[in-house]
C-alpha cells in the first residue's frame, strides 16, 4: 500500500512503478490491490520453493555460516548470493517462461540493493526485455547465473569450514560479482 500511495505522488518511472501501472489503481484502488497481492503470492512461493533447493545443495552448513558471522556487509552479501541461486534455481526461470509484465517488473522493484550490486547482469538483462520485449537476456543470465551463484556459494561455504577470516569471505564475495 505504501508503494501505491508513494508511486501516486511522482509515478516513478521504475520496476516498482512498472509494476503498479500494470494494475488500475485509478479505479477500484482495493480491488486491484487485492489482485495485484494474489498475482504476486505466487512470485513469493516460487522463490521459498528456490530456498528449499537452495538449502538442499547448500546443506545446514550454510545457517550455521551465517549463524557464526557478525551482522556485517559479509553477512548480507551471504544472504543475498542465497537469494540469487534461489531466484535461478526457481523463480526467475518460471517468471522468465511465464513473460507477465506485472511479475517480471514486481521481482525487479523488490530485488535488495545488496543483490543490485552483486549482480549488474541482472539489471542489463532487464533493460534489454524492456527495450526489446524479448526474454533472450533474462534466459542467457539465468544459464549463466545458476552455476555461478551455485559455485560461489559453495566455494564461500567451503573457506568458512577451512577457517576462513570474514575479511577473506568479503573479499571472495567482492571478487565475484555476476
């Protein structure tokens, strides 16, 4: 709601913004409300359904990582690596195939800026669907994505359990930006 009241005050010209303008807030501002929540729910669960297969490939040794760490940019930068892999393990390829306006610009505007800066192929691959309407960049980061984040996260949960300094974490995470 306080997304809708501020986008109605500028109407940005943003993925938040996109996303709004794909419902009729001029109208039944409640009504679309309500749809707009139910046709969200679902990028919602396709991104839970990602963290489970995350956690599957990652195994509780990546909670008791996060668990041992200070809250720090390491520990966010962690968190959203996860989110990354659960978003091309699941939620992207099914946004990506499904090609609806409203969910693809909704998973933009709710993207952490931590996941912004790890992540800057993401954000061309937007612009390009934007600009073309064509899903091609989207499919190529995700193929390309997956392993990635996969490997990093792998290779992070590995330094951990060799003793890794937090310094030495960041500077993994810092080196490897998609």
């Amino acid at each position: 709601w306080e997304k809708i009241e501020e986008w109605r005050w500028n109407r940005p010209d943003n993925a938040m913004g996109r996303a709004i303008r794909c419902y009729d807030f001029e109208g039944d501002t409640d009504a679309e409300l309500d749809r707009m929540t139910a046709t969200q729910i679902d990028t919602l669960l396709l991104h839970e359904v990602g963290e489970v297969m995350a956690g599957q490939i990652l195994g509780p040794g990546w909670e008791e990582m996060l668990a041992a760490l200070p809250r720090s940019q390491t520990e966010f930068g962690l968190r959203a690596i996860r989110d990354s892999l659960a978003d091309c393990l699941s939620t992207l390829p099914t946004l990506v195939q499904r090609n609806e306006p409203a969910t693809l610009h909704f998973f933009f505007a709710t993207l952490t800026p931590m996941r912004k800066v790890l992540a800057p192929a993401l954000a061309l691959a937007y612009e390009n669907w934007l600009k073309t309407g064509a899903t091609t960049a989207l499919e190529d980061y995700v193929a390309r994505a997956q392993p990635h984040w996969r490997g990093l996260a792998l290779q992070l949960l590995d330094a951990h359990e060799r003793g890794a300094a937090v310094a030495d974490l960041q500077a993994l995470i810092d080196r490897n930006p998609l």
